[in-house]
C-alpha cells in the first residue's frame, strides 16, 4: 500500500518516542488488565477459540498478551518499538518487530488486537491500515480495537489521532468488517475512549 512521505515521517517520531519512553511506559502500565479490559479480551477470545492465533501489534510491555495466553490462545506479539520487544525478552517471552503501517500482517488470524495503537496510524493511512487488518481475518475472526475519541489530531513526540464513535465505526465497516459491540470509557487523564468489536463475515 501507498504511504506518503508525511506520514512515514509521523510513525518515525512516534516509535522514536516510544523507543526512549517504554521503560516508564512500563512502570506506570497495568500489569494486568482491569476487569473491563479483562471483559474485552475475554469476548475476544471467545470468538477465536481455545487455542486460536491471534495478532497483537502494539503489544508494549506484554501484558494483554500474558493475559490472553492465561486463557488458551496462542498470540503473535509484535510491535514497531525495539525497546518494547527487550523489556518482553526480558521475562522470557517473545515478540517480533512489526510495524502496522508499512509491514505486512500475515494470517490468517483468529483474531487481531490493537490497543492503543491506532490511534497513531495518521488519518490519511486509516482505511489502508483497516483494509490489512480485515485481510488478515480468517472467514469469522475478530478485531478488538481502542481508540481515542474526539476531533482532529496532536503533533509533537506522538502523532495521536482522534476519531469520533460513529466516524471510525464507519470506517471499521467500509474496511469490510461487521462491528459486534462498541463501549465508552473514561481512561487515565480523563481521556475518552471508545474499544470496538469486529468480526470478518463468514
């Protein structure tokens, strides 16, 4: 897929940020996810099946990862910051360098998970970056994706974009997926978050 210079440029500074931020990235992360978290991923689960494969990218610290394990699955950890992947070697477990803009994704997958981390994709990239993920979908697999909600997007270390509920809804649909359920909350620093549940169609 097409990636404008602009828009590599953007994922540069934000994976640089993040390479010299993840260890207090990881002292200030849950460890494991809160009951709601755990409820998302549990619902994740369910439709990849005891034993299914699942693409996390974005993975971080490893923590959902080591909680989705805890129920049955086997996870492909990945993320596009080499620290990320250390701090995980570091307790025994693997992941691999991935980057969700220009690497392809591989599958089929149970299911993908993407937690906090598209909403560093920059908008012009939304539909390509969905369109992969869907790709990767066996017939039935799932998607579980937060983003943050609101209007336009931050410049500076970490390129965030925010979408509104019904706006990237919508692009989740166009991307061919059907979405099961979406949920509101109120994360850390009062930032507003909205964690929607897609299947591909059979």
């Amino acid at each position: 897929m097409s990636v404008s210079v602009e828009a590599l440029a953007k994922n540069r500074q934000t994976i640089d940020s993040y390479e010299d931020y993840a260890e207090q990235y990881d002292a200030i992360v849950r460890h494991v996810p809160n009951p709601r978290e755990q409820a998302a991923l549990k619902r994740l689960v369910a439709i990849a099946g005891t034993g299914g494969q699942i693409l996390e990218v974005g993975s971080g610290p490893g923590y959902d990862a080591d909680f989705l394990e805890s129920l049955g699955v086997k996870v492909r950890r990945t993320d596009a910051t080499q620290r990320f992947l250390e701090l995980q070697a570091a307790r025994g477990k693997h992941g691999e360098l991935l980057n969700l803009i220009t690497d392809d994704l591989g599958g089929p997958y149970d299911a993908v998970l993407a937690l906090c981390v598209l909403i560093h994709v920059p908008r012009e990239q939304t539909d390509q970056v969905l369109a992969k993920i869907a790709g990767s979908l066996r017939p039935g697999g799932a998607f579980l994706v937060s983003m943050r909600n609101g209007d336009g997007e931050t410049g500076g270390k970490y390129h965030t974009v925010y979408w509104r509920r019904d706006d990237f809804a919508a692009r989740v649909e166009s991307a061919g997926l059907v979405l099961i359920r979406d949920d509101f909350n109120v994360g850390r620093d009062r930032e507003e978050w909205n964690t929607f549940l897609a299947v591909r169609p059979s």
